[in-house]
C-alpha cells in the first residue's frame, strides 16, 4: 500500500463525519471489496477498529481469495475481516447477522461496456436485486 493511499485510510478512519457509534460492535458486509471504492471502506473500517477499538465485523465479498489477499495484506491477520467468496450473479447466504450492507459491485471493464453492453447492465442489475433480496433476509 503506497503512501497517499495509506493517509487515505487514516483521514477515513478519523472522520468525524462517520457516525462511528452506530457501527460499534456490528456487522458490515462490503460487495465489490476489492475494487478501489470497497476496499477503501474496508480499510478504512478495519483502521477505525484498530485505533478506537470499535469491534467492527467487516464481511469483504470477493470473487478471488488470491486477489483480496494481495489487497488486504497489511489486515490478512485481522480477525475482523471476513472474505466471502461470491459472485455477485448469484443470491448470497451467509448465517452471520449482517447489519450494515454496502453494495460496490460493478463490471470495471470498459471493454465490457462496448462489446456486452446488455450483459454488463443485466449483471449489474442482478447483482443489485441479489443485494436488496439478501438485505430483506437480514432485516
């Protein structure tokens, strides 16, 4: 993790903005955690935890263990991150209570955008339903 990136997740921790008492002792669930937004927030969470002890579960949805791996590697000893392997085209069951969902999943690809415009706008559509029908699960 590069320098900039690093004060990035510090200035995310420490924001004052965050109504960080609403996400002590929860559970977050991030879809698209390893893509540039998602795992920012990640981090960002995982660093709260670590400075003010905030007991934030963090459920990474990820679609290559390797991957996260490689991206969350300053935090793969940090038992309050959870990979999940999914694909955001399928429905989600984990048991874990999750109280907070945060739905970043998306089709990067600008290829994909010009050679499969329907199928990059049907994934995106399903993904999204898949995370409103998982959040109805998990009240």
């Amino acid at each position: 993790m590069d320098y900039i990136m690093q004060e990035d997740i510090k200035t995310i921790a420490g924001a004052i903005e965050i109504d960080w008492k609403s996400l002590i002792d929860k559970n977050v669930l991030i879809t698209g955690a390893t893509g540039l937004i998602g795992s920012q927030i990640v981090m960002g969470l995982l660093e709260a935890n670590s400075i003010n002890n905030y007991n934030i579960n963090v459920y990474a949805c990820v679609r290559s263990t390797d991957k996260a791996k490689k991206v969350f590697e300053k935090y793969q000893n940090d038992d309050k991150l959870h990979f999940v392997i999914y694909d955001i085209n399928e429905s989600l069951s984990i048991n874990e209570p999750i109280d907070y969902i945060i739905h970043g999943a998306s089709i990067t690809d600008s290829r994909m955008f010009v050679e499969k415009p329907v199928e990059t706008i049907m994934t995106i559509i399903t993904g999204t339903r898949h995370m409103l029908e998982f959040a109805r699960q998990k009240q």
